[in-house]
C-alpha cells in the first residue's frame, strides 16, 4: 500500500470520527431538550381541589357539602346549592309539608325552579335525613315488657 492511501484512510477515518461525535452531540442536546422540565413549571394541585374528591362521602356524610349520603342527594345537591351553602338546608329541620312550603316560598320570590320529578325524590330524601327531631314528645315505647306491680 502506498504512503499517499494511508494518510488518506487515516484523514477520512478522523473526519469519520468527527461526524459522528458531532451527531452524538446533536441528538444528545435534541433529547434533552425535549425531556427537559423547569423545576418551576411544577405545579402541584392540592388533594382537595382535584374533581374526584368531590364524590367523597366519610361515615356517611359527603364530605364537600355535608349532606347525609342517601338516596336522592344527589338531586338534592344538584338543586338545593346552586344560590345558597349547603348548610342553610342541613342546618334546618323539618317535616314534608315544611320542606314542601320552603321549596314553594322559593318558587314564588326566589326564582327556584320547577324541580320536575326531582321534587319527590328531594322532599323524600329532606323529611327522611332532616325531620325535626324536637317532638315535644318522646316518642311512644315500643316492644316492652310490662309487669305487675305487687
Ligand atoms: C334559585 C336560588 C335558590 C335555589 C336553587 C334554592 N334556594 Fe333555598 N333559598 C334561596 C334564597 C334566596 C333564600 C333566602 C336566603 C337568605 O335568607 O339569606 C333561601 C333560603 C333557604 C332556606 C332557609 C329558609 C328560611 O326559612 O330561612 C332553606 C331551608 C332553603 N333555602 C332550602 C333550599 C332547598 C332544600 C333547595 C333545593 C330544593 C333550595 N333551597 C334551593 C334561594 C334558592
């Protein structure tokens, strides 16, 4: 082999080496850039405010609005805490014939709306988890023994 190929070879295998350090390079800065992330872009969402945590309901009351978990309070939820906190309804007690005049009274001066078939569900769901629990009475013994006295 003559002097003149060698140098040649070895000129071509250094530009050779060259390229590809330079494409290694090249991919290398691509790749990190593409996976890079500023610390600072990290954001992290608090528990509480992420949308399935709305659904969570603790020893039976939903935790976001402190209404009994059972049927209807959904609709109740849905319907009842659009204008006002849902403590105004939990706080009161009442019977059907007082959840039913309160529904109404907020039909006629507070814009509530026609609650459809929702309205027997709601007033079901409010008399059974939200009846007054004052009687005034107690309420009458039942499944007693008696006995005689002597
Ligand atoms: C369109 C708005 C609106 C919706 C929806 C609504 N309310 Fe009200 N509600 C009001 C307003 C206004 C008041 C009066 C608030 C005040 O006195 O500060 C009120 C008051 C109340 C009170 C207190 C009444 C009193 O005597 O103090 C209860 C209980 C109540 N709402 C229950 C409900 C229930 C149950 C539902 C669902 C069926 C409901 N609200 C849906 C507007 C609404």
């Amino acid at each position: 082999m003559g002097k003149q190929f060698q140098k040649q070879v070895r000129a071509l295998s250094k530009t050779l080496l060259s390229f590809l350090i330079l494409v290694l390079f090249i991919f290398g800065g691509l790749y990190y850039w593409a996976n890079y992330t500023p610390q600072s872009d990290i954001v992290e969402i608090p528990l509480e405010e992420t949308a399935d945590d709305y659904d969570k309901v603790e020893n039976g009351v939903h935790v976001a609005t402190g209404f009994i978990d059972d049927k209807g309070m959904e609709a109740t939820i849905q319907n009842c805490t659009a204008c006002h906190s849902a403590k105004l309804v939990t706080q009161n007690r009442m019977s059907r014939e007082g959840w039913k005049a309160t529904i109404e009274w907020m039909q006629e001066t507070q814009n509530l709306w026609d609650l459809g078939a929702n309205e027997e569900l709601i007033l079901t769901y409010l008399s059974k988890n939200y009846a007054p629990t004052d009687k005034g009475r107690r309420q009458n013994l039942e499944d007693i023994e008696w006995y005689e006295l002597k």
